[in-house]
C-alpha cells in the first residue's frame, strides 16, 4: 500500500522541518510527502529541496505563484496518482493537525473509502481559537450540512485520508473551490458518488508561528458556492 501525504505551504519556513520530522518519525512503511508549495517568499521551497536527501520519500512541486489551496491539492493528488499512490492524505504544515493522527486514519480507511479528522464528534477538540472564529466554523458546516443535506459534522476540515478511487471518480478537473470550500466540494461529491464516509476525532489547534490563511474572501466563498453546489448537475 502506497501513501501519499499532500501539503500545501506559503510561508511555512518556521514549520515545515518540524512538521516532516514528526512524519517520518512514524516509521510508516511506503510512506511519502509531497509538499505543493506556491513559490513563498520566505524560503520554504528551498528548504524543502534541502531535506530531499534527509528524507528520499519528500517530494516538492514548486508553483509560479499563490493559486489558492483547491488548485494546490488538485496538483499535489494528480502527483500522487501518478506515483500510483492507493492511499492520499491532505492536511496543513502548521501543525493544526496532529502526524500522531496519520496512524488512527489507516486504521479507519481499511473499511471506508473517505476519513475526515473531525473537530465536532465526541473525542474532537480545538485549542487556541477565539469564540468568533468557534462561531463562524459552527454555523458554516449546520449552513453546508443542512442544504446539502450530508450526515457529516466536520465538513470544512481539513486532514483527511482518500482511497485513491475517490479522487478518480470525482473529477479532480471540474472543482472550482480555492478555499476551504474545497473540503466541502471534494466530500459532498464523494458521497454523491456512493462512497462510504467516515469520521473520526481530532484535535485541532491553531497555529503558533506564521500567519494564518482564513480570511473574509474565503468565508464568503464558502457561502456562495455551497449553495451553488446544491444546484450543481
């Protein structure tokens, strides 16, 4: 079984050396990162590139410029499908989400074709976030979760583990999302398609060092093509 773990960076220098040490230190057997990195100009692809011949698993793609994370985990999973990847992981340098977890998903996606790290089942938690940004993640995923009409808790997460036929038969190609509306679509379309979903309990915690990519632009997003998605063919 071959895995892929996707992560997209801008500006991760303070993260990323300490994020991959906690991976591999997994010892996972066929494990493999990819970082999709949109040319940040503090240096983070450079490093990247330096801890290549530390971990021969690390891969890199190096983007022009920021394009959004919808269009930088489109390129990281065609990467990993073409390195004949069976099992895709998405999650964020910042260490919101725990490597600890990786193992607690490959347990989970021997008998499901999707597993969501969630924050709102039983056993989820976030840390450090403040109650605006509590509120506004509460009420967008009751907002997606009532007019799509999905039995999912966590939608907008975003650590999440794929069986690789799940990204072949959601049309990668036709996503529109950038933001995290990206969560929503990729698994709204996988439970279109009959694929078995599964959640489990993360903890979130924001992050330390570095800036954080949520914005208004991004929150808006997620609105407008959620219910752009309800009407979608």
């Amino acid at each position: 079984m071959k895995i892929f773990i996707v992560i997209p960076t801008y500006n991760e220098i303070n993260n990323i050396s300490g994020i991959l040490e906690k991976i591999f230190f997994l010892s996972i057997g066929n494990l493999n990162v990819l970082i999709v990195d949109d040319n940040s100009p503090d240096g983070t692809g450079k490093v990247v590139e330096t801890l290549k011949s530390k971990y021969p698993n690390l891969y890199v793609l190096h983007r022009q410029k920021k394009s959004g994370l919808g269009t930088a985990y489109v390129v990281g999973f065609k990467k990993a499908l073409e390195h004949n990847a069976d099992i895709i992981f998405e999650m964020d340098a910042d260490f919101s989400h725990n490597p600890h977890s990786i193992p607690d998903f490959l347990r989970e996606i021997k008998n499901s074709d999707l597993v969501l790290g969630s924050r709102y089942i039983v056993g989820g938690k976030i840390n450090n976030w403040k109650l605006a940004r509590r509120l506004i993640s509460r009420f967008g995923n009751f907002y997606a979760r009532n007019l799509l009409r999905l039995p999912i808790n966590d939608l907008t997460g975003g650590f999440k583990c794929y069986k690789k036929e799940v990204l072949e038969k959601i049309n990668l190609d036709g996503l529109s999302s950038q933001g995290y509306n990206f969560q929503i679509e990729t698994t709204y379309l996988a439970y279109q398609k009959g694929f078995k979903i599964k959640e489990i309990p993360i903890t979130f915690t924001e992050r330390a060092g570095g800036k954080s990519k949520f914005s208004l632009r991004i929150i808006l997003e997620s609105f407008y093509k959620v219910f752009l998605l309800k009407f979608r063919k």
